[in-house]
C-alpha cells in the first residue's frame, strides 16, 4: 500500500493538487475502564497525569487516524489534507473521537 501524507495545512509546500477526491473521516467510540477512573480519582487528588486517559486518547486517535486512511487509500489518494480532530460525549462513560480530512492526489 502506497504511503499517504497527512497534514493539518491546505496545501504540502512543494506539491500540486492533480485531484480532489472528497472529504474523508475516521472514528472510535470509547467507554472509560473502572480501573482507570479509580486510579484517575486518586491523580486529582495529589495531582499529576492521568496517564490511563492519555493512553486511551491515544490510542484512540491512533485508531481514528488508521480508519481515515484506509478510506483514502480506498478513494486513490496519497495525501489527506486539512486534518482536524473532533471529541464529543456520546454518553456518560464513553466518547467518540473522530478525525476528518480532504482526501486529494498530489505530485
């Protein structure tokens, strides 16, 4: 599978848009773990990172971000423009994390 560029900018300095293909879009819903909210309980109270949550984001924008390229891939593309990532609440223990772009063919 070939290489996809993925940049947050509208353009890749140094490259031409031969083609525009659509907007493209990944996403994971995630539900907090028991154990991470008993550990992230006592974290506010003496401080520090929540060092579960941020592996869990990560992992999650990881996921989303996979998902997005392989419909790029899909589509013929070999660059994902205007990359932005969006969070929102779907319930009281789970989010969703979803990732969108401009799926293009550049030279």
């Amino acid at each position: 599978m070939p290489d996809i560029e993925i940049t947050n900018l509208e353009a890749i300095p140094g490259r031409a848009i031969t083609r525009h293909l659509g907007m493209v879009q990944g996403n994971t819903v995630r539900a907090k773990h028991v154990g991470r909210d008993i550990m992230a309980g006592f974290k506010n109270i003496v401080g520090g990172e929540l060092r579960g949550y941020t592996e869990l984001l990560t992992e999650s924008r990881e996921e989303s971000v996979e998902r997005m390229t392989q419909q790029a891939r899909a589509l013929g593309a070999n660059a994902i423009l205007n990359v932005r990532f969006s969070t929102s609440s779907v319930s009281a223990g789970a989010s969703e994390l979803y990732v969108y772009g401009t799926a293009v063919v550049v030279s």
